[in-house]
C-alpha cells in the first residue's frame, strides 16, 4: 500500500535512537525526508547518516534540541522549511520520566518532570499545529479546503505509554503526566481537525529499544524478566522497534486521514482497558 509520503517532511524529536529512529527510518523507506532532533550531536549526526544509507541524499538531516527549551519550536520549524522547503508533521517523543511513589517523589522531580515531559511536548505541538493550519491556509491555499476534506493537511503523534490507559506500578510521574497528554491530543484534535491537521497518540508498551532492556536490567538479569513479562502479553513477545516504526509511518501518513483524536497501543494486546 503507498501511504503517501513521499516527498513529504517530518520533525522527529528524540529521533536519534530507540522508537524515534525506527520511526524515522520507516518514514525514509516509503519517501519522506525528515529533520531528526536530538540534544546530543553526536548521535543526531550519526543517526541521520544510517538512514540515508540506503536513501537518496537529503533524505534525512539533524539538529541540535531540547524540547524543554521555549524556543526550540520555532527553530524546529524553521530548520525543516529551510532544509526541505515544506513541513507535513511531527513526531513528538515525550521522553521517559523518573521513577518513583507519589509520597517519595519531591517537587523539584515533579516540576522538572512537567517542563521536559508534559510542557515541551504540548508547546510543540501547538506551535506546530497552529504552523501547518497557516501554511494550507497561507502558502497552500489551493490544497486547504481539499485537506481539511480528507485529513492530509498535517499529521501530529506523541510518542505516549501504557500509563493514558492504567497506572503502572512506581511510575507515579509518568502516571500523572501520560493521562493529561492524552487530554491534550484530543483537545488539539478538536482544535485543528477543522484546518485538515490530524493529532494522535501512540501508545508502546515492551517495544525491545536499549532503554526497556535498560529497565528490565534493573528489576533482574534482562533476559530472565524478558521471558518472565513477555508471559503476560497476549502475542508472548516484546515487539521489534520497526514494528512500533511502521504503525507510527502509518498514523502520520495520508493513509491515516480519517485517524485523528486517537489513542492506538501498540503492544501485542498488552493494554487490557479499552
């Protein structure tokens, strides 16, 4: 199936490793070029050179960024315009938040926490919302109407967890935050579904990065509590990160266009709420 993205550009911050890079590259594989972001250079630059190994030139290109940092949008925005010409959407990766009850967690943790992980998120989102409406309405008037028709104008996904859906044992930031995001991409949903701009959450639960066997390794031998959890998931596996890659190429594609205001696991059916 061609889900319609070639030619078309997308941010993915934290796209230099784990679930952002797989997504990156399965945007790359069907034709898009995307701008990774990450707060480390090194990392940056060398995930953007693995993806256009097997890609024309350009395809994909780094910067330098803290989604923490106010004006990071802004210059986001304007770097992908200026690199490709056009931007299409994003891939907004939260972050993991620490560990920790609710009595043991300290407010410094807590309000670190909302800065880095629920209000860089949000700003971006809305910065980049508010953007891709102006640009089909400003730049693209000949395209506006038919987006906000069929729902190709722009695509948003936040890189969630399992927490939106059901508590999760010591990860009481996580567990206060993740819910509130999930407000978030419903009321941006609402707010710019009428422009042809699509907000979604995706919700990864055991997906086999560095950072889950990081976690495993602190409970056990990862292997051993690898085997032990991947009981409780109905497929009994972790899932690969390119499988998480291409749901997430999916959601932000054309193909998508009637998904918008949704939260979609992608976790072997491990999420037992509905």
């Amino acid at each position: 199936m061609d889900l319609g993205l070639r030619d078309r550009v997308y941010l993915v911050t934290g796209g230099s490793r784990g679930l952002g890079f797989a997504a990156a590259r399965a945007l790359v594989a069907d034709g898009a070029r995307v701008l990774l972001s990450s707060p480390h250079e090194s990392t940056a630059a060398a995930a953007a050179a693995r993806l256009t190994q097997d890609a024309p030139p350009g395809a994909a290109e780094w910067v330098v960024a803290d989604n923490g940092d106010p004006d990071v949008p802004g210059q986001l925005i304007a770097a992908a315009r200026d690199r490709f010409g056009r931007l299409d959407g994003a891939l907004i990766s939260v972050g993991g938040s620490p560990g920790g009850t609710v009595a043991g967690t300290e407010d410094d943790v807590w309000r670190k926490a909302f800065e880095s992980v629920f209000l860089g998120a949000v700003r971006l989102a809305r910065v980049l919302a508010t953007d891709l409406a102006a640009d089909l309405a400003g730049e693209r008037p000949d395209t506006a109407a038919a987006a906000a028709l069929t729902g190709t104008g722009g695509s948003v996904a936040f890189v969630l967890a399992a927490s939106v859906r059901t508590p999760l044992p010591g990860l009481a930031v996580s567990n206060g935050l993740f819910p509130g995001l999930a407000g978030v991409v419903k009321t941006l949903a609402d707010e710019h579904g009428p422009a042809g701009i699509r907000i979604n959450g995706l919700m990864p639960v055991r997906i086999a990065t560095d950072r889950v066997r990081q976690l495993d390794a602190l409970v056990g031998d990862p292997d051993e509590v690898r085997a032990r959890l991947s009981k409780s998931i109905p497929l009994r596996r972790y899932g690969e990160p390119a499988e998480f890659g291409r749901t997430a190429a999916f959601v932000l594609s054309p193909a998508a266009s009637y998904i918008t205001g949704a939260m979609i696991p992608i976790d072997g059916g491990a999420i037992r709420s509905f």
